[in-house]
C-alpha cells in the first residue's frame, strides 16, 4: 500500500509508464500536467464536445446515462455501486448529474479496480471552490462526506497527490467530489491507479480522458467499449473535419 507520495515522485512514475507529462502553458501548483498522444488518447463523454471531439475524433465514445446498464458490463462491487446509485439521484437534471450518471458510473467501475486510487490536479482541489453557495443554488448536492479527503495537506509539499483506499466507505463520495470538480467547480481533476499505469482525467467539458500507454491494456480497454457498442457508440468525424491539436484549449 502506498503510504505518501511527492510531487516529483509521481511525475516521475507517471514519466517511466509513459505518460505524455509537459511543462503548463499557465502556473500550476504541480509545475507539470499530463495529456495523452492523440494516437493513444481515449474519452468517455455523454454527448459530442465542441472542440475536443473534433481535435481528438478517434476513440471517443458517446456514453449513455444509465448506471444500472453501465455496471452490468463494468462491475462495480458494493457497497460504492450502490452509494453512486444514491449519489446520481440527488443530482439535478442536467449536465454534471448525466455526466456522473454515464461516464462517471463508468469511471467508478474502473477505478474500483484498485485497492488504491491517487488523485491530483493541476490547480489543487481546495473544497471551498466545490461547496459554494452559488452551486447549491443551482441544486448541486454535495457530497459532503468526502470533505476531509480534500482537507489541505501539512508540510511544504501541500498539493502533493492524495491516496483514496478503495475499502474507505467515502469512495464513492470522493470520486463523485472529483467529477464535480471538473462539471461545476470548473477544476480538471485526475485519477490514477497507484503503480501510475493508468490516468484518468476528468474534464471540465464533462467527459473522461484516457491516458494508458501500454498498448496492450489500452487495446484490451478499447475492445470492452467497442463490445458494448450499444451502450458506447463510437463517435464518427470525417477526417477533413477534425481541427488543429494547437487549437485546443487546456
């Protein structure tokens, strides 16, 4: 089980499976960010994105909001699958409730995979920027039992990556916190399985980035969503529409 890990530590981990690490074009409190190869980059999205799904057209999958569905072909092991069922429904209709209901089921199943999950993000993740006032009036719930996963680090290396046990009754809180981050908060959040084999971003433009280097893992992950085509419908984007890698925004 991993104890505590330092920043420098886990770019360099993320750096040795692979990982397409870069310096930020803005200030971050990492000094480093993390996006896939476009020949290797995988999303989960509910609908089609205005820029990314034209940037980055192959391997991105459309995913419905149905969780039940979701984890029929993805397992998820109680009680995290059933506290998520119970975390969706007290999401509004709406953006963020579909994308925790589609592809944020679907992350929950993979990252249960892992008897630990680091998370870290680019601009820290203090709770003040999830639980405002401004989100509950829109009727976001918030899923308050995962606020002292995101309490502040001790120590110089404050925004260091934090570890989430999978046996931590709050898992689902806390990915749920995570997705919320990124939907409503507007901070991009990543999720990774200790060993750094396999990142997941989730976006603000509500959907999941992919980063698994080996390409053996990334075809076996790519073969589970293409044999379930009827609930991760491949998006389709002729070549000649698809835009400029420079245009995206980060």
């Amino acid at each position: 089980m991993l104890e505590e890990v330092s920043l420098a530590a886990w770019r360099s981990r993320l750096e040795r499976q692979g990982h397409r690490v870069t310096e930020p074009n803005e200030e971050t409190v990492t000094g480093f960010t993390l996006w896939p190869d476009a020949d290797t980059v995988i999303t989960v999205a509910v609908e089609p994105d205005g820029i990314i799904s034209q940037v980055y057209p192959q391997r991105f999958f459309l995913c419905e909001a149905e969780p039940e569905r979701i984890f029929h072909i993805a397992p998820c092991p109680d009680p995290h699958s059933s506290r998520w069922l119970e975390l969706v429904a007290r999401q509004p209709p709406g953006y963020w409730h579909d994308f925790l209901a589609g592809p944020g089921s679907w992350l929950l199943s993979r990252l249960a995979r892992f008897e630990q999950v680091v998370a870290w993000a680019d601009h820290g993740l203090p709770w003040s920027t999830l639980d405002q006032p401004i989100h509950r009036n829109w009727g976001m719930d918030v899923p308050t039992k995962a606020a002292p996963f995101f309490a502040p680090n001790s120590g110089t290396d404050a925004d260091r990556p934090r570890l989430l046990s999978r046996a931590d009754e709050r898992f689902a809180d806390v990915v749920a916190a995570c997705l919320l981050f990124a939907s409503v908060g507007l901070r991009d959040c990543y999720l990774a399985d200790t060993a750094g084999k396999e990142v997941y971003l989730a976006h603000h433009h509500d959907l999941v980035v992919v980063s698994i280097p080996d390409a053996e893992a990334r075809a076996d992950l790519l073969g589970n969503l293409t044999d379930a085509s009827w609930l991760f419908g491949e998006l389709r984007v002729p070549d000649e529409e698809a835009e400029d890698e420079d245009e995206l925004p980060r």
